[in-house]
C-alpha cells in the first residue's frame, strides 16, 4: 500500500534520470525524483510537510482523497510541440 493522502502524478522527462511529480488534488505540491519509487518515497513525506505548511500559515488545506491514484505519464508537451 502507498498511503498518500492525496493523488499524485509521476511525468518522465527528456532527461531520463528525473522524474517531476505534482498533486492534482494539493495546489503548489511539486517535486523531482530519480525514478518513480524515488518520486513516491519523496512524494509521500513531501504531502505531509506541505500540509503542515499550508495549515502553519492558516491557509485552507484540501481534504484527503478517499481513493488517491497514482498516475505515471510522459511530461505533458505544449500544443504544437512535438
């Protein structure tokens, strides 16, 4: 089991020693990895440091997501490109 509270996507990159990851369910949640066990392990702790943040600052913090996913996808390209 991952136990994120929250979804996750996982985007491999040109450079194929790094991985970006972001929360679609916590704005301003983003990180790099080296792979994508890497991006979940640092993802993880990340999630739980950010909401601490955002309630340290009294900022409105999501709900945790009953059913998060985890979703690994090529790094999205700007229309046109490619």
């Amino acid at each position: 089991m991952l136990e994120l509270k929250y979804s996750l996507v996982i985007e491999a990159t040109q450079d194929p020693t790094f991985f970006g990851f972001y929360s679609p369910d916590l704005e301003g949640f983003t990180g790099v990895g080296h792979s994508v066990e890497d991006c979940i392990y640092k993802a993880r702790w990340g999630m739980e440091e950010h909401v601490a943040l955002l309630k340290e600052r009294g900022l409105a913090v999501p709900r945790t997501n009953p059913n998060p996913t985890v979703v690994i996808q090529n790094e999205r390209q700007p229309a046109g490109v490619g």
